[in-house]
C-alpha cells in the first residue's frame, strides 16, 4: 500500500498541532489523523471515536510496527513542510530527533 497525498491542515493549539488527511493507492482515505504534541515530541494518533465508558477507541490503525513507523514518519515530514511554507519554525522536536 502507498502512500498517494498527504494533506495537512495546521491548528495553533498547545497540544493539537494539526490533523491530517491521507490518501492510499489514489482509491482510500484517512481523515482526523492528528499531529500531537506529546511528552516526548510530536507523534500521530489515529482517528478515534468517544465509547460508552468514556475511553476512545481507534477507528483505524496500522496493523504492522513497520507500516505505522513509515506513516507517522510521512505525516511528520509532511507536517514539517507545512510549517515552512506557512513561515513557521517547528518549535518541539519530532520523536526522531
């Protein structure tokens, strides 16, 4: 499976930084994925939906390490660009950095 397009759509809020819209092999796609900016760095969360007990459960997630390390690295990047052509500086490292 490919990754086809990224987009990122920035938000100016302590810890939501942006969400994401994904697109696979040009025929899937993952809305509400969200930039995170977490304790150790910015990280990708999946979509999730609100359950009766309070808790959040995914709605989609990768199924392999491998698969879930190249789209969060994806989306970050294509954060990272984002920023630039808004004129903006990353102010917190990446989990890679």
């Amino acid at each position: 499976m490919e990754i086809t397009e990224i987009r990122i759509h920035l938000r100016n809020e302590t810890r939501l930084k942006a969400f994401a819209t994904v697109t696979f092999d040009n025929i899937f796609v993952v809305h509400n994925m969200k930039v995170i900016n977490g304790n150790k760095g910015l990280l990708v969360c999946m979509p999730s939906r609100k359950i009766k007990d309070g808790s959040y459960k995914d709605i989609v997630h990768p199924i392999t390490n491998e698969f879930r390390t190249s789209l969060e690295n994806a989306v970050l990047k294509a954060y990272e660009q984002e920023l630039d052509k808004a004129g903006n500086k990353a102010q917190t490292p990446t989990k890679n950095q």
